[in-house]
C-alpha cells in the first residue's frame, strides 16, 4: 500500500482499489453493497463505506475492508479472542461482560478443554476468561456465545483459552489491541517490530532475568499481563508493563520511543534488566 | 443503572496488593495527586480543567434576579452539576444518580457553606435586585476524584470571572455590557479547596486523587476541606468501613500542604491568562482590575 | 474570521467524541457519542430492529429546558436519517449522544437555536465518526441570516442574528443533497432559493456535481467548503491512529 486510501460513509469503494480475483468478494467491517442502476455505469452494484477509515485488501484472502478509528467500542465478531469478566452463572451458562453497558455474552458451563460436568471449572462474578468468540447470532436480540475450546478438536485452542487467574488486566484501545494481538502472534526480527510494534519483544529481552511474563490481548481492549514468575518483582514488574503499553497507545508512540520508554519505565520503577 | 461496570477480582486484588508494595497502577506516590492543568476560555470564568485522565469544564455566569425574601442584602449563589453520557458511558443523561448528589453536596458544602464568595458584596439594591452567580461543572471525562477536580475548577472560575458592572439611578437599577464598563471581579473571602483520600486494607493505607479503579476497589473515603491557611471548613467520610481517627489528624497535614500548592496553581493560572489578555490589546483594562480595592 | 476549528476524538472515556468551534458564530460544542450500548429498561423498544438514537443537549450555563428538548428532536431526526441503524450490532442497542455547549453566548429562555444548530449537527456528525457508528453518509450544515435588505449573511453573529428578518439553517448530505431545512421569520420563496443556492455553496463549493455522484472540492469566494473541513478532520485523524501503518510502507 503506496498511499493509503481514506474513505468516509458514503464514499464508493474505487474498482481499481479491489482484489483483481473472479473469486467471490469477502466485505469487512465498514463496507456495505448497494445496488444502484446508474445509467453511464456497467455494473449495477457499488460498494460503499459505513465507517470512516483506511481501505485494506487482502488479496490471498479476497476481502476487502474499512480500518476505521482506533478508539471505537468493541463490537463482538465471530472468531475474535477476547477477554471477558463473569458476572453471574445460571444452570447452564456463565453470563460474561465483554465491554461495560453491553448486554452480557453466554459462555458454556462445559466449553473448557476437558470439562465435565464434574471438572468443569467453578467461576464466580468477577472471574476474568481468556474466550473464542463462537458465534453473534443474527437479527435483533441475538445473544452472543463465548467458548474457551475448539468445538472440533475438544482443545483450548489456541494455547491460553480458559480461566486467567491472578495477574492484573489493564484498558487498551480496541486499535491497539489488534496491533498486539499480531505483534504477539508472530515474532520477528525486524527493526520496526510487527505492526509498528517493538515493546514487547523489548519488554521481553529485559525482563528476562526477571522471570518473564505471561500476556493475554483480549480484542475487547483488554491486555492480562502476570509476572507470577518474577517472585519480589512480580507487581512492579506488571505495573511496568501496563504503564509501557497504555502509554504507547496513548500517545502512539514509535519504535524508537517505544524503546526509550520502556527503558525509562523499567528504572522508574526500579526493576533490573 | 448510572453504575460503572464492577471491577474484575484480579484488578481489586491487584491494586490492593500493589498498594501494600507502596506502587500504583500510574507510578505515582500515595500523597501525589496526578497532573494537574488548567487552561481559561476566551469569556471570564470559563475553566478547563484536566486533573489526569478526569477532565471537566466550568462556566460562571451571571445574571441580575431578585434576592431571596428572607435574605434582602444577599446575592445568589449556586452551584450546578450534573452528570451526562460524556463524562462516562456508565451515566444516563437526564437522571440523577447517587454520585452526581454527593458530589454536589460536597461542592456545596465546601465552596458555598464555607462563604468563600461573598454574597452580600452580590446585592445590588436591598430587596429588589441582586446578583446571581450560577456556576455549571460540565465533566468531560471522569476517571475518579470528581470532588478535587470540580472544586479546583469552581474556585478558579469564581477567580477568573468578571461580573458586568451596575449601578442604581433613581432607584433604577443600570447594567453596562462587557465592552461598555470595566467588569468587576468577584468578591472571594477565602480559597477553600478539597482533598479527598481512599483507604484499603482496613485503613491501613491510604492514598490520595484516586482514580477511577482505586475508587472502585477502596473501602472507604475521606473528604478533607481546607483553605490557604489551614482552615477546615469541612471533613467527611459518607460510606464504607471505619477509618481510624488518626487518618484525619495525620491527613490534615498533608491536605494542606497539597491545598497550598493546588491554590499555587490556580494563581498561577490566572496570572498567565490575566498577562495574555492584557497583551491582547486589554492592558487598561487589566490594570483597572488589579487597582480596584476589594471591598 | 478563520474557518472553523474541528477536532476529533478529545475525550477518553466516550466511545466517541468531537469539538467543533465556529468563530463566526461563537459558538463552541463538544460532543461525544457511546454506540453501541444497552438502554436500561428499554429492551422493549418501539422498533427492535434498530437502534435507538437518543440526543442530549447541554446548555452552558443554565438549567435545560423546552429549548434543549425542541432542539434534540430536530438533531434526532435528522442524524437518524444518516445513521444505520440496521447494521450488525446495533439493532436494539442504543446511539447515545450528548452535545454540550462549552462556549459562546448561551441561548436566553426561548432564545432561538437555530445559530447554533449547524455547529450541533457538525459535532454530532464528527463524534458519530470517531465513534465508528455506520453511516450512510456524512453531513454538512450552516445558518444563514437574512436582514431587511436582504442581504444574507453567512454564519451571523449574536447581534445580527437580532437585526435579522429570517433565519435558515440547511443540512447536506456529502452527495449534496438537502437533509435538513429550519427556517425563521418572514421570507418569500424567492429569498428561499438565494439562500439554498448559498448554503449549497458553503457546504459544498460551487463546483457542479460530478456524473457519478462525487463532488469536485473547489475553494471558492467562501472558503473551503464544510464538506472538506469535516473530510479533512477524518482524513487527519485517521493519519494519526495508523501512522505506524503508513509510515511502514
């Protein structure tokens, strides 16, 4: 992508700009087809963006879609990893929160790896879960479904799925968190990180010593980070990590700052490395 | 509803335990309140404060109304807040919650009760006409400590404001525009201002300026209201577990000090501005301001 | 006089928010919108298969009243006709908006809003976009006044808005079509059709309209269209949000 192309609601999607495949199209978030029969024009169909944002094509997957602003709420997605707090259980369900003032997701008493219904784990209101985004349902009232195991294998996949316990969740802008959902998927060598991202690669060089830590992104905007391993270091170590990224997505920072800071903080807080 | 969203068991046992290490979530001291800016808008008493991630906006204005029956010689003073969907998506617009209550009820206490804008200097003819200041707190973005952050913009505003002047003619009451006659500042007697602290571990700790989270894990909290010169004009402690009464003793001491470079600020503030505005090609006026014996 | 000045997204806690200041008119509003989210006690709603858009007006410096409640209708209406409503997410939920008037002079009791409408539906637009609620369209909006000569003049100030023999304010969509028409006062049709021509100028340049629909920007004896400041603001802040993604490449 030379120059990106910023659309606004309303604009069409310029052909040129699409996937250059007879393969069917796939439409993201922020696009929407419209059937227009202008008269000068040969297709009878335009596509047109509801959110203001980036157009990004993938062309090995064919899709096409709107990367709008990064502080939007979180809408749930089929597929998407998130992190959600419990509020209350009933006989069959655990009734989780994925963002504040939305309604409640439902996640299976028995969708753990391995659960029965005499291992299943025993959650109670305010228990965080690392969970899959199953399914959001269709049409008005749907309710959305959580799980923590792949349906078709019967494991937590991927690694993580399941209760967090202990450890400290710290708010992100659902932007950010895509961002290191990637970073943290994929390790690379490269000087400028994944997805603009070098902090915790950084993170993970100077806590080393330490004991390293334990991180869960949540596209909810939500980050778990747990230093359990580091013993006496164990909550400046995670405050520090917290401070790190929230600070990096606040003031989107570059690679190189983001070095800077994560330096600065890590002696503010007085953890060796 | 007008309920934030209940903190995780990981996050309240986390702050907890953090705070048993003498660490917060921002790095910050128990005794250091967060960054604190003001800025003024282009009309008199238009405040914009940014108290961390809390930010609010406070408006004086002023209007000539009819003084109380039972109170001839004095001016109106009032203080209006109320909570909208702006400040937190938790808030419902146009219904009053329990937070938007308290909070006013502290301002009210601890800026009106305590005098600090004297209303008698309001009246402008005894029983027929008076001056009625009416402050509104608009809160922009809440992340804790509402109570500081309004009572610093209030009293700031009160600082900055300029009243039209009037005067009475043959029992008619005259009001001059802005640009007409130099507007007059407002009579403050003293600058009261509030710290309030959270306490966790069954009193043991206590920090102040919380945010949002540490609000919602603490267990109790205590409002200390003071001015420059160690006056308390009003201390309190509403809800939640028992505070050892050394804590208010002990915590005066440091309501203080932090009141005294609070009101540091403000000045400060207001000094710029005052400077900015006097470049502006409003010198005289300025000059005709800073000359005028307070009454 | 300048152009106005819009900022997006200023606030951290709402899902979305704007500020938009027009020198001309003085006016100054911050907006901010949370979409989408649950309306406690209202799952019921009277059309559960879209959101709900609910609009709150706050005045600077005095207590809401019929004034406010006048003006919300006449938001709600026409960003309901822009918002979609429909899309996945939303139907059921609710589009909070909540406008506050942080500077200018504040509307008296049975003052008109009609000054002010334009900077309240451009907050309201810009707060919908940072909120990435789906829109059709986007929408540009301004107020004219005309006085007993019948001269028009563009964005009045308090004082000729009181000197003014009507008042209109006009709203198009980013296709440049008429979304929204207020008007005030005495006028004849005739009057009507020089400010329609006017308004379309401000909002959109003079420029004609493309075959396909687009519009041509062109800076013209008004300044840069509203339409390109609400574009340019987007286009701005999205630059920011993904320049670690354009500066990679």
């Amino acid at each position: 992508m030379s120059s990106p192309l910023i659309l606004l609601p309303g604009d069409e999607v310029p052909s040129e700009y699409l996937p250059n495949s007879s393969a069917p199209l796939r439409l993201g978030p922020g696009l929407r087809l419209l059937s227009q029969p202008p008269a000068t024009k040969p297709s009878k169909h335009v596509l047109t963006a509801t959110q203001a944002g980036i157009l990004s094509t993938d062309n090995k997957r064919n899709a096409v879609s709107i990367l709008s602003t990064s502080n939007r709420r979180y809408v749930p997605t089929s597929n998407d990893l998130i992190i959600a707090q419990v509020h209350h259980s009933s006989a069959d369900y655990f009734h989780c929160m994925i963002t504040p003032q939305s309604p409640h997701a439902l996640l299976g008493q028995l969708s753990f790896e391995g659960a029965t219904k005499k291992t299943r784990p025993q959650l109670k209101g305010g228990d965080l879960v690392y969970a899959r985004v199953l399914s959001t349902g269709l049409g008005p009232g749907a309710e959305i479904e959580l799980t923590c195991v792949n349906p078709a294998t019967g494991k937590a996949e991927p690694g993580g799925l399941g209760p967090l316990n202990g450890g400290m969740v710290f708010d992100i802008s659902t932007g950010m968190a895509a961002r290191l959902i990637r970073a943290s998927s994929s390790s690379s060598d490269q000087q400028e990180g994944v997805a603009g991202l070098v902090v915790l690669d950084e993170l993970g060089k100077k806590l080393e010593k330490a004991g390293g830590f334990e991180i869960a992104v949540g596209r909810n905007g939500k980050v778990w980070v747990d230093c359990s391993n580091s013993e006496d270091d164990a909550v400046r170590a995670t405050v520090a990590i917290g401070r790190c990224i929230t600070t990096i997505d606040e003031h989107n920072l570059n690679p190189t700052d983001q070095r800077k800071l994560v330096t600065r903080i890590l002696r503010e807080m007085k953890i060796e490395s | 509803m007008n309920k934030e969203a209940p903190l995780s068991i990981a996050e309240r046992d986390f702050i907890l335990d953090a705070l048993r290490e003498d660490v917060r979530l921002d790095g910050r001291g128990a005794d250091e309140f967060r960054p604190l800016k003001l800025s003024f808008g282009e009309e008199y008493g238009h405040v914009k404060v940014q108290l961390g991630k809390t930010s609010l906006i406070v408006r004086i204005s002023a209007e000539v109304a009819k003084p109380h029956d039972d109170r001839p010689f004095d001016g109106i003073f009032n203080i209006a807040m109320e909570l909208t969907a702006m400040g937190s998506p938790a808030w419902e617009n146009g219904r009053q919650g329990d937070l938007e209550t308290y909070v006013t009820n502290v301002l009210d206490r601890v800026i009106r009760h305590s005098n600090a804008l004297d209303t008698e200097s309001l009246c402008i003819l005894k029983g027929v006409s008076c001056w009625t200041i009416r402050a509104d707190v608009h809160i922009t973005d809440y992340d804790g400590n509402l109570i500081d952050a309004s009572c610093i913009g209030v009293m700031a505003g009160l600082q900055h404001f300029r009243r039209p002047d009037a005067v009475v003619k043959d029992g008619q009451v005259i009001v001059y525009g802005l640009d007409e006659r130099v507007p007059a500042p407002l009579n403050i007697t003293h600058k009261p201002l509030s710290v309030t602290f959270h306490t966790f571990d069954e009193g043991k700790l206590v920090i102040l300026d919380a945010t949002r989270k540490e609000e919602q894990a603490s267990e109790a909290d205590v409002v200390i209201g003071m001015n420059n010169a160690g006056d308390v004009c009003y201390v309190s402690k509403f809800q939640g577990s028992p505070v050892d009464a050394l804590v208010f003793v002990t915590k005066t001491t440091v309501a203080l000090e932090k009141v005294k470079h609070v009101n540091g600020i403000i000045d400060k503030a207001l000094q710029a501005d005052l400077a900015k505005r006097s470049k502006g090609g409003l010198a005289e006026q300025a000059r005709a301001e800073n000359d005028r014996p307070v009454a | 006089m300048g152009g106005p000045i819009a900022v997006l997204h200023p606030l951290d806690r709402a899902d979305g928010s704007a500020s938009y200041k027009c020198p001309s008119t003085g006016s100054n509003i911050l907006g901010s919108v949370n979409a989408p989210i649950e309306l406690p006690g209202r799952r019921d709603a009277l059309k559960p298969e879209e959101a709900t858009i609910e609009v709150f007006v706050k005045p600077g410096t005095a207590p809401g009243g019929v004034g406010e409640r006048y003006v919300e209708g006449i938001l709600r209406t026409a960003l309901g006709r822009v918002i979609l409503g429909r899309e996945k997410g939303y139907p059921r939920r609710g589009v909070v908006i909540t406008l506050a008037i942080v500077g200018g002079e504040s509307v008296g009791r049975g003052g008109s809003y009609l000054p002010l409408l334009p900077a309240l539906l451009h907050t309201a637009t810009l707060a919908l976009l940072s909120a990435s609620v789906p829109l059709s369209v986007t929408l540009s909006a301004t107020v004219l006044a005309v006085n007993s000569a019948g001269e028009i003049t563009r964005e009045p100030s308090a004082k000729e808005v009181t000197t003014a023999t009507s008042l209109h304010v006009l709203a198009f969509t980013s296709k440049g079509h008429l979304l929204l028409n207020e008007s005030e006062g005495t006028f004849t049709f005739d009057t009507w059709d020089d400010v329609y021509e006017r308004a379309l100028a401000i909002c959109h340049g003079s420029s004609t309209f493309g075959s396909d629909g687009d519009v041509a920007m062109a800076e013209t004896t008004e300044g840069q269209p509203l339409d390109g400041i609400v574009r340019d603001t987007v286009e701005d802040h999205i630059h920011r949000d993904y320049a670690w993604k354009i500066d990679a490449a």
